[in-house]
C-alpha cells in the first residue's frame, strides 16, 4: 500500500502487537479469476516448526479455500482505531483529514491438517477463552462436536512481506498535535480515544 515515509512504521515489536490486539482481518487473493475477501481471524503464532506465522481457516464451502491449492498468493489486511481529523481544530487554515493504524501482510499460504491443524485451532481457542468464566478447552470437546472440524479449511500463511502504517498527525506542530488530542479525548468514541492515546504514545517516542 502506498504509505508516506513520514507514516511508516518499522518497529517489529509493535507491529506484532497490533497484529495480536487486532487480530480479525480481511483475507485476499484472487479466486475464481476475481479478487476475494473474506474476514476471519488471522492469529499471529509459532507453528510447530518454530516459525512465525499466522494462522486461519475457512469454511469448506468457501471458495477461496479451494483457491489456494493453485494461487498461494494471499493479502492479509489488518485495521486498527481510525477516526476523522477536523480542521477546525488547528490554529490555521487547513484541510480536514483522516488518522488510522492499519497493517498489511503479504505472504504465501500453506493448508495445514492432522497435527499442525489441532494445534492451530487449540492456539485460537486457548487465546479467546481465556477470559471466560468457563473456558472452553479444545481437548476437552466430544468426538461428535469436533466432527465440525471436517467442515473447515485450515491454513498457515508464510510471511514473505509486511507493510505498516501509523498516520497520527506527525507532521503537526506541538501546539496543534496537542489540539488535536485534546478534541480527540472529548468525544464520546472508542476510536476516537484510542487515537489520541497512540498520538501521545507516538510524539512521545519521537521526542
């Protein structure tokens, strides 16, 4: 994608993290000689050879699935908080604009079964259960339950390319910046809010 260098973020720590925290992302490749997307979540990991990939898996009624065999191409879109800038906001004439975190990983896809493809989904599992009351436990699951699993494509996607964006109103001033987070905070949205803090928490590694 085409990213401004003033925006570019090379900081490998924190792009894995926002890959981890905004993990449900948009997977693209062409299939049946058109592009497709499909949202699913796409799990940075370890696989079983302790190599870092991401993993997912489709529907067997997909029609992407049946596309990776011959087009192991994939685009992996990643969106953070966004929210819209006014100009109003600043000390001078000027014209409104647009702030995002955003991730983009390109990579070749992998369809994985057997062994590699429980210990996919157990990693999916274990991650999102971890904060409930009752955890559900792969492992734990009836014979019958998991018979689901045959209904499902899984894969792994080696990561050949990742491009990253954070447009946080770096080519502001100080005093404008500041406006800018102050306007941010007051309003009564999630996106808003998470804007303004990753502002703070990027002027202040610059500095």
């Amino acid at each position: 994608m085409y990213i401004p260098e003033l925006y570019k973020n090379e900081n490998p720590e924190d792009i894995k993290n926002f890959l981890r925290s905004y993990s449900f992302g948009i997977l693209v490749n062409q299939t049946e000689g058109k592009l497709w997307g499909t949202h699913i979540p796409l799990e940075l990991e370890t696989n079983l050879q302790d190599k870092e990939v991401l993993f997912g898996h489709l529907s067997k009624e997909n029609p992407q699935g049946s596309s990776f065999e011959n087009n192991k191409e994939v685009l992996a879109i990643f969106s953070g908080p966004h929210t819209y800038i006014s100009s109003s906001w600043y000390d001078h004439e000027n014209v409104p604009t647009w702030n995002y975190l955003a991730v983009h990983v390109y990579g070749k896809v992998r369809i994985i079964e057997g062994e590699e493809m429980l210990f996919a989904m157990k990693k999916l599992v274990d991650k999102y259960e971890a904060a409930s009351k009752n955890p559900v436990r792969l492992e734990n699951l009836s014979a019958g339950t998991m018979k689901q699993i045959n209904g499902i494509v899984a894969f792994e996607i080696e990561i050949t390319e990742i491009q990253a964006v954070k447009k946080l109103s770096q080519n502001r001033d100080d005093k404008n910046h500041n406006a800018i987070i102050s306007e941010l905070e007051s309003q009564n949205d999630n996106n808003a809010k998470a804007i303004a803090a990753a502002m703070k928490t990027e002027r202040k590694g610059l500095s």
